[in-house]
C-alpha cells in the first residue's frame, strides 16, 4: 500500500485546546462541578463508556458520581438529581427502555442540568439559530447538543470552516454529506452546517434530504428539500462532496471508500467503524473518532450550565 | 350462536353527556372556538380521520380548519398557528416521518394550544398526579392526553370505577389488562388507573410491567415492575382480569377470546378489531371502538385552554 496523501487526525489532537480551556475555567470556580451519569442499562458497553466519562471528568478537574438503577427506578433517581442543589450536570446513557419512553426521560433532565443539550428547547434553539435563553437581555447563552457541536469545533480545527468569510456563513459554497438523520446527532448537525452556509446532503435508510439555508428568514430556519431522482443517490453525490460524515451505529456497514474523491475531509462519528483503512489512501483529513472532542464539550457546556445559573441568580453584573 | 349475555356499548352512547356539556358550555362563550388540524401525512386514512374530526368539530359548535402542507414546511406552519391568537387549539395527524422527528414536532405544539394533551409537561404531571398548572394558586387545570382520559370517562360509565370507595382510589381491587405500552396511549393509561388504585397489568411484546399506586409518596408516582415468571404470562393473566383493554394496531391481531373470563369488561381503542365477534358471548360489557368518545374529550379539553388563557390573563376572579 502506498504511502497516505493526507492525514489521519486524532481526536485527542482536536481535544487539547477545549480540555484546557475547561481546566483553567474549572480552576476559577470556587467549588468543583459535579456530573451526575444515571446508568438504567445492563449493557456493558456501556458501563464501559461510564466508567471512561468518569476518568475524563477526574482528569480535568469535576466529580463524577456515577448513580447505577433499575430502569424503572431511573425516573425518581432523575428528579432527585434535577433537585439537588450539589449536582450541576447529568446525563443519562441511553437506551434505557430502547424506545419512546426514553425521550420522555430525556425530556426529564432538566434543562438547567442538561449537559448533554438534548432538551426540546436547545434543539428548538439550534433549528431557529436562538442563541440566547434570555431575550432581550442575552446574558444566558443557549446550549447546545454536544455532538453536533464537537462536529463543528472540528470542522474548524480542520479549516473546512473558512474565517475569511464572514461569521455566520464560513461554509459557504461546501457540500457535505452526513450519513445518519437521528434527532440526537445527524438531524441537528445537517442543520447547523446549514445554517452556517453549507450546502448538505443528509442520507438515512429512506432517503436523501438537502438541507440549505433557505430564506425563510422570519423563523431563522434553514430548508429541507427531499432530494428525488436518479441524480440524486449517494453514489452520484458522494464525489461531489467536500466533507463526508458518517454515524452508522452498526460493525457490518461502511462507507464505500471509491466514492471518496481524493482529499476530501473524512470524520467518522459513530463508535463503530464506519471506513475501511484504505480509506486513508483518499482523505485529504480524516478523523477516525470524535468521542474525546464529545467529552471535552460535554464539559463545556457543564461550566456554562454554571454561569447561566450564576446570572440566574445575580452573581454576575449585569451590563444592561 | 346464542344470545350474549353481556352488552355491546357504543361509543357515541358514552360520548353524548360530554358532548352536551361541550356544546353547551361553546354556547356560553363570546366566540367560536377555532381547532387547526395539520395534515402533513399523504395517508388516506389519514385525511379521512381528518375530515371526519372537522364534522364532529363542526357539529359540536367549533371552527375546524384543515391546514394541509409538505412534511418539511409542517415546522413553519406549525410555529404559525402556535402564534396566531385566533387559533385557540392545535392538533397534527402523527405520524409524519414516522421516526423521531415526530415526538420533535410534537413538543414544539404550544402547551397553551395542545389539545391532545401531549407536551411532555402534560405527560410529566400524568405520571405525578398533578392536576394543576399553577401551584399554589391551583387555577389553571393541566391537560390529560385525550384517549387516556377518554378511557376514564369510559370506565366511569360502566360502572367499573366504584363511586362508594373514596375518590381517588375508585378502581381500588380491579385488574386491568392493558396490551398496549405506547407513550401516547399505553404507558400513561396504565399510569393513570394504577393511580386510581388498580393492579395494571401492561402488555407490549417484550415483557408484561405490572403498575400499581406503590408508596413513592414523594414523588406522586405509580410503581412499576417487570413481571418476570411462567406465571406472569397473558394466558395466565387475563383471566384474572376484571377489565381486558386492547390497542394493537393491526388488523391482523385478535386477542384470543378464550382468554376473556366471562362477564370482563373489554374496551378496544385500536383503530384496528382487536376482537373476532365471538367476543360478546364472554364480555359483560363490550366497547368495540373509542373514537366518539376521545374526540369530545378532545374539545373539552380545548374548552380547558381557553378557561386557563382567560385566567393567565386575569380575565376570571381570582378567589386567592
């Protein structure tokens, strides 16, 4: 095999800059942050993750109090972490129940606590470009879902985002295909790139949807078209793509790297494997995993979580 | 076949007094209440079920208007109704996408405007038993999801919640079957009759959960347990079974009749005949179909939104 043209980037690599930024900011507080995990599941790949929560969380300066229940004890466990007034962030690892009962439990976390960012409102504020939880006064700034977010600080790491252009439209003129359109990760990311100017193509088993800014400027809104016709498969417009994203939470799927032009970005979001090695021989970047990226954000919006609290409660002047 | 020795029940017989009392308390206001409906679903039956809740609307003494839009402009149209004063209730015929998306679109209905009742925050008062919307003045009644309750009204008319026993705890003795665990349906009515004081048996095709009161006093919460043992199966449950409830949405499912103790009460709110005819050779009460009932629940509800808009704008004395 020849050698690589491009790079493979690490998500570690990507991390450093927010873990430090978390470090120092955790340094400035008077108290250290606690994360609650709520772990309802008996799977022990996720009992695995938690535990690897937990060091991350250590390492960089919170408690992390894993709380491990039946699930259906986890409603009440919920409540009383929402509560309490020692606990600043919590996540659930999901699937507990596997269905919609688990966005009902998701829509439990309080916001005030929802480290995670998969409250109705941040999404709602993600999909209308809100930044602000506060208007007009705009002190306390919206969260949002952490997954989606690390893709874009990534994104930015790897100069897809353009700083030239202005802010606001720094994708202008990309394409970028994400394979995956679940309401947690690959539906808010396609619009959140959209909204920043790109041009995407979103894949799941039924269909292809394009996703454009738009211009329906009263509700902030980028637009959906479903894509139809014989132009319009992965196969046609995978080689078009400056980016390609994928999130299939399966071993047996991947990516056909033929598809990949040479040097296009590559990022892999799901904890499977969703290329093959070879694809290393077309990305120009190509980013295996993103879940430190994911972790050191997590933490991110645990300490925002905080200064929205602390405006909340007047301990920061107010510049009105 | 021999006569039954039960009776069939129609629904439009139980919905009439909920009827009156809708018409009549329409009549009492200074204007007709306005109902959306929004169809984004290229159903069929879908727009079917529309128009025949536009006549019931109509004939009762609302305005019913049918908004009919592409699935990716349901979100815009949506955010327009929630806005428009002169639209006093929302509903949109689910499914859309028929994934996630769904429960997305679900909780971005206003709660002031949700007549169905299916903001989390109405399910989350459901499960806590609380019936008001602003403790501790204790004003403004919450919702209840429309078939859950409609199913009450039903129970209350057979006679199975029993009146001498304290409010409250009227079904206390009773075991109900219920095969059905939705999130719209399912789950909260079997939270809502062991809240009543039941022994629910709830049925999906994974496990049977048994709900009663429980003693989380703290929490207003029912208790839930997975059944787990060749004694806890459907054959040897149901004919246990003071009241047998079925919500299977396919035509090919029946529940086997065998099954019925004679003299059950058996209520089915699928759209689909959960059971062949012979059926009322067993069933001391039988209520083939709901769906007269849930739509005047429907309306009563939304008479329950305009009460508490009128009190949030302080147009009712407030007896503080």
């Amino acid at each position: 095999m020849s050698r690589p043209a491009g790079r493979t980037i690490l998500a570690s690599t990507i991390a450093k800059p927010y873990q430090e930024e978390v470090i120092s900011a955790v340094q400035k507080l008077s108290f250290k942050p606690t994360l609650v995990g709520l772990l309802a599941n008996e799977d022990p790949a996720a009992k695995m993750y938690a535990n690897w929560t937990s060091k991350t969380c250590e390492s960089l300066g919170f408690n992390y109090k894993l709380v491990e229940v039946n699930k259906n004890d986890l409603e009440t466990s919920l409540i009383k972490a929402n509560r309490d007034d020692n606990v600043n962030g919590i996540m659930v690892y999901f699937p507990v129940f596997g269905d919609k009962q688990d966005q009902y439990l998701q829509q439990l976390i309080s916001p005030e606590k929802d480290v995670e960012g998969l409250n109705f409102l941040y999404y709602h504020n993600l999909y209308h470009n809100v930044r602000f939880l506060d208007p007009p006064k705009n002190q306390q700034k919206s969260i949002l879902p952490c997954t989606p977010l690390a893709m874009v600080k990534i994104l930015e790491y790897l100069g897809v985002y353009n700083k030239i252009l202005p802010y606001g439209n720094r994708l202008y003129g990309k394409k970028i295909l994400v394979v995956n359109r679940s309401e947690i990760v690959g539906r808010p990311l396609a619009a959140l790139l959209a909204n920043d100017g790109a041009t995407v193509y979103s894949v799941d088993i039924n269909n292809i949807q394009q996703f454009t800014r738009g211009d329906d400027l009263s509700e902030h809104r980028h637009l959906v078209v479903d894509l139809k016709g014989d132009e319009y498969t992965v196969e046609k417009l995978a080689p078009q793509c400056d980016v390609i994203i994928t999130g299939v939470p399966s071993e047996n799927y991947k990516f056909p790297v033929n598809l990949v032009r040479h040097g296009t970005v590559v990022i892999n979001f799901s904890s499977s494997k969703n290329f093959d090695d070879e694809i290393k021989q077309r990305a120009g970047l190509y980013v295996p995993s993103i879940g430190k990226v994911t972790i050191a954000i997590l933490l991110r919006n645990l300490l925002r979580l905080i200064d929205n609290k602390k405006i909340r409660a007047g301990e920061v002047a107010e510049d009105v």
